[in-house]
C-alpha cells in the first residue's frame, strides 16, 4: 500500500503531529511542495493547521487539493489543529466533496492551546487515526 502524508501547515505543532503520523504508516511526511499531483497514493492524509489560517493559507490549501484527482489518489484522510473553531475543516471537507474527491468519513481534528509541545493523547490520537485508516482501506475499499 503507498500512503502519502502531506503537511499543509507552518506551524511546529502541526509539522510535529504529521511527522509522527508519517512514521506510523512507515513513510514521511512531505510538504505540498514536494507532493506531485500525478503521484499515485492508495491513501493520501493531508494535515493543516486552521489556527493561523488566512486568505493566503487558504487559497494554498484549495490549490493543493484542486490539483489531486480520482486517477491517482484512491482515498484522501484529513487532519488539523485548531484553537477556537474548526469552521475551516469544514470547509475544506466541503471542497474536498465539491472537487469530487475520494474523501475518507473519519477526521482527526485536535484542539490545542498555543504551547509549543503537543500532549503525548493528541500524537497517540494520531497513531490511532492512522492505523484505523489504514485498516479500512486495506479492508473496505
């Protein structure tokens, strides 16, 4: 199975959770950058942090996940971190559906203080997300 974990995020928390989700699924974690839209991937987790979230950010999610299609992607998992809301994942979920992807039902969406550190619960929640996605598309799909 190729599984892809693409960072979408600056911050430290979030390149923290996704690098640690990454080696779970025995892979790495690359940035959008490094991700290329032709790149076939049986399970692609994209991660984002929706904390410092601006027009900019936003248009360089969209940009990113505008470029995969059916044909390379199988099944796209999303993740992110939030502080107060978590109306951007919703948004992004409904651009996900919009673009007609193969979006996985489950999330993994984690609230956080501003602290620098993630709790040990929120990188074991990760491992946890990653292996149950992995489970179901090994077996479900």
């Amino acid at each position: 199975m190729n599984i892809a974990v693409v960072n979408l995020g600056k911050s430290h928390q979030i390149k923290t959770l996704a690098d640690d989700m990454a080696r779970q699924a025995r892979t790495y974690m690359r940035e959008a950058a490094d991700f290329s839209s032709t790149e076939h991937a049986d399970l692609l987790l994209v991660g984002f942090d929706t904390r410092f979230f601006n027009k900019k950010r936003e248009r360089e999610v969209f940009s990113f996940l505008s470029r995969l299609n059916r044909e390379h992607i199988n099944n796209v998992a999303l993740f992110s971190v939030y502080s107060h809301s978590n109306k951007m994942m919703k948004h992004v979920v409904s651009y996900c559906q919009k673009q007609d992807l193969p979006l996985l039902r489950d999330l993994y969406s984690v609230q956080v203080s501003f602290s620098k550190e993630l709790p040990p619960s929120v990188l074991q929640g990760g491992r946890v997300y990653v292996d149950d996605m992995v489970n179901i598309v090994n077996n479900y799909y």
